[in-house]
C-alpha cells in the first residue's frame, strides 16, 4: 500500500478550502488532507501540535501575510505549496516552497506541483534513513557489517567485507563486490572512502579504493600496481605510493 501524505490546508475563505480539497480529492490521490484552518491562530496551533508533511498556505490571511508565520519557524519538517490570488512567488521561495499556484487553481500546475513535493519528501526520507545509518556506522569503536551503497531509485546494503574496490566513474563509483557482482553507486569516490575508513580500505589512486584483504599480488614495477582477487590489475599513484606501502607494511 502506498503511504499517503498527510496534508494541512489553510485559507481563510472557506470555499477556498473547499475548492481544494475537491481537487486534491479528485486529482491528487497520494494526499491525505488531515486539517484546514482558516487563520494565522489555526494555522499556528496546526504547525506546533500535529505531525503532516504537505501544507498548502493561502498568502494573504485576514489583513496579515502567512509568512508571519512562516518566518518564526525553528525547524521546517513539512514541504510547502503556497496558493494566493495576488503574485508574492519572489518571496515565498524563500522559505524553500515546492511551488507557487495562483488562484484560480490550474490543474496541470496542481498536479505537479504534488508530484515534486512527493518526489522532494521521498528523497529526503531516503536521505535521512542514510544519515542515520551513516551516524551509526561511524559511532567510535564499532564496525558495522553493511554499509548503504546510494542507486538511483534507493539504497543497497553490501556488506563491508565484501567488497573488492570501488572505482570512479565521473560523479558516481563502480562498487564491486565478491559475492554480488558490480553496483553503480550515485556518489563520488570520496563518499565510499569515508564511509569504508573503519575498514581495511586503502586510496592506492585517486580513481580506485581498495580493500587490503583482497590483494592477490602486489608489483613495484611500473611505478607499481596490485592484482586484485578477480584478477583486477590497478594502478598506485606515484602520491599513494609511500602511503599504500607504508599501510601494507611493505618497505
């Protein structure tokens, strides 16, 4: 079942509200609306006590603007949509909205609009669930067995252990791996050389990360080069040379 987001409109013409929900109910099904309110007040008490990740916002309230509201925010948790009948697009980007629509609301433009924020919020999932593996991952004195390889559609967990080397490929790495081929992961090569410092990694170029434990053999000719278990033959940079020896024990 595909998880809906919960949704809080505030306008303060009702039949604005109405005119929305009558849209997003027809035409945007991946929306929950689980609030409106029709003032600075309400829509205060609905952005302090309840928990939603879309929030459409009517600009002019009463005699006021929303972003009365808006600006004394400590953390934004929600996407925003802004609607009015006048044009404040200029200022409202700065408070990060997903878009602007202007009353009377296109559809297309309605559309669309829900479409970024639901792409803008599973990214951001995504990324958070990264971060919270990454903080553990990197806690002092542990060593975790998987490590979250970024795809273009989510995450893989690959175990550390696994993994051969990583090879850079522009802004993304070729990550390959003993048990489950090769993965294109959509980070550069810095990003696996963080993440796999706690294990027996080594930089020997600045396009290829290794992993020690599958070292089958090792050159000083050519400016020297190591022979990876599957037969990889990899280059060491004359800047890595020292260092990568040093960490092998080799003198």
């Amino acid at each position: 079942m595909i998880k809906r987001l919960k949704t809080v409109i505030i306008d303060d013409e009702p039949s604005g509200i109405e005119n929305l929900e009558e849209l997003i109910t027809q035409f945007c099904p991946q929306l929950e609306i689980i609030n409106t309110g029709e003032t600075l007040e309400e829509a205060k008490s609905i952005i302090d006590t309840i928990d939603f990740d879309l929030i459409f916002l009517d600009v002019q309230i009463g005699n006021s603007t929303i972003f009365d509201v808006i600006s004394k925010l400590k953390k934004k948790t929600f996407e925003i949509i802004f609607i009015s009948a006048h044009n404040h697009a200029l200022k409202a980007f700065k408070y990060d909205a997903v878009d602007y629509l202007l009353k009377p609301i296109d559809i297309k433009k309605l559309i669309d609009a829900v479409n970024r924020a639901n792409l803008k919020i599973s990214n951001d999932a995504y990324s958070n669930h990264a971060k919270d593996v990454l903080s553990k991952i990197k806690q002092p004195n542990t060593q975790k067995e998987y490590i979250p390889v970024p795809t273009a559609d989510g995450y893989e967990m690959i175990k550390a252990n696994s993994i051969l080397y990583c090879i850079a490929d522009g802004s993304y790495t070729q990550v390959v791996t003993k048990d489950r081929g090769s993965i294109i992961g959509s980070q550069n090569l810095k990003y696996y050389e963080e993440l796999l410092k706690s294990f027996s990694f080594i930089r020997i170029h600045h396009s290829s990360l290794i992993n020690s434990e599958f070292i089958k053999r090792i050159s000083r000719t050519d400016g020297g080069c190591v022979t990876m278990e599957d037969g990889k033959v990899l280059s060491i940079s004359k800047s890595k040379k020292e260092e990568t020896f040093k960490k092998l024990f080799l003198k």
